[in-house]
C-alpha cells in the first residue's frame, strides 16, 4: 500500500499467516498455520511465488541476514541458518 494507506493489496488469502518480515523490495518472510503447524513461508513483494520452507511444526521468531541470502530462526530454543530458498 501507499504510506497514507490508500491503494492496499491483498497478499495471501488463507488464514493464520503471522509474523511478516520484509526484504526491502524484493520478498517477505512469513509464518503460516496453512500446513497444520507453524512453519516459514517466504513470497516474492507481490505475494506471488509462495514457498514453503520448513517442517519445524513451531518457528518462535525468523529474520534475514544482512545478506539477503539467508534466513536465521529460532525453533524450540534452537538458533537455525538457512539458504533463503529453504536448502542448507
């Protein structure tokens, strides 16, 4: 949407998605229930191209790294780095 709240587009359209993180211009980082447990999604800034990227079943708290490349999770009391297309 426009920063004076007008022209707002709909991103995803199943519920329970919590927790968005943005990458400046270029994809959002999120949570969602849509699967039956609370596992990390990520989407291009247009909510096109959603991807399922984990099977904790629980993500406490998600960020990206500095480089964009990756993303660090937590889990359980867990500290996680992955490839930003869920490998590694």
């Amino acid at each position: 949407m426009n920063a004076d709240g007008t022209d707002q587009t709909r991103l995803t359209t199943v519920p329970g998605n919590l927790e968005p993180v943005w990458s400046p211009g270029q994809r959002i980082l999120f949570q969602s229930s849509r699967a039956g447990g609370w596992d990390l999604y990520v989407m291009n800034a247009d909510g096109s191209g959603q991807t399922w990227l984990t099977v904790f079943g629980r993500i406490n708290t998600q960020a990206w790294a500095p480089d964009r490349q990756h993303i660090v999770l937590v889990s359980q009391g867990e500290i996680y780095v992955m490839n930003a297309d869920g490998s590694g």
